[in-house]
C-alpha cells in the first residue's frame, strides 16, 4: 500500500532518462552523456537527493517519470 500512496521506492534511470525533454541540448550531445554516465552510476539516495535538488520531490510519481508534475501541478517531463 505504501507504493500507492508515495510513489515507486526505487529511482528506474532509465524510465527517468527516457522520459526527459532536452531543451538546447539533443539526447546524444558530450555533455548529456557525460551526465546520465554519473547518474547511473548513483544508488538511490544519491537520485533521490538529485530528484529532490531537481523537482522539489525525492519521489517518483506512482505511474513513473512520464507523470511528473510541476509545482503547478501540470504534467511536465524533466527537462535538461
């Protein structure tokens, strides 16, 4: 129940690096690379801090990184 109500425990880089918009930047630019190679290598309470720093939130949204809200609460991916 505890999922339900705060989100998925553990951080899926993946999901989050496939559900992220790149303004000025495309997906495969050096320095994009460069930053998803170091948060891969991160365990979880080093993206949950990242995510916190990020979103405001060390949680993702119960249906994955593709819901994350702005604090307007609109749908907005996360964007580099």
């Amino acid at each position: 129940m505890e999922m339900l109500l705060n989100g998925p425990q553990v951080i899926d880089v993946k999901d989050w690096k496939e559900n992220t918009m790149y303004k000025g930047y495309k997906h495969n630019d050096q320095i994009v690379t460069w930053f998803w190679s170091v948060v891969q290598k991160f365990d979880q309470k080093k993206l949950a801090n990242l995510l916190h720093y990020c979103t405001g939130s060390n949680r993702v949204p119960i249906l994955g990184f593709k819901y994350l809200e702005s604090n307007r609460n609109t749908i907005n991916k996360f964007t580099i």
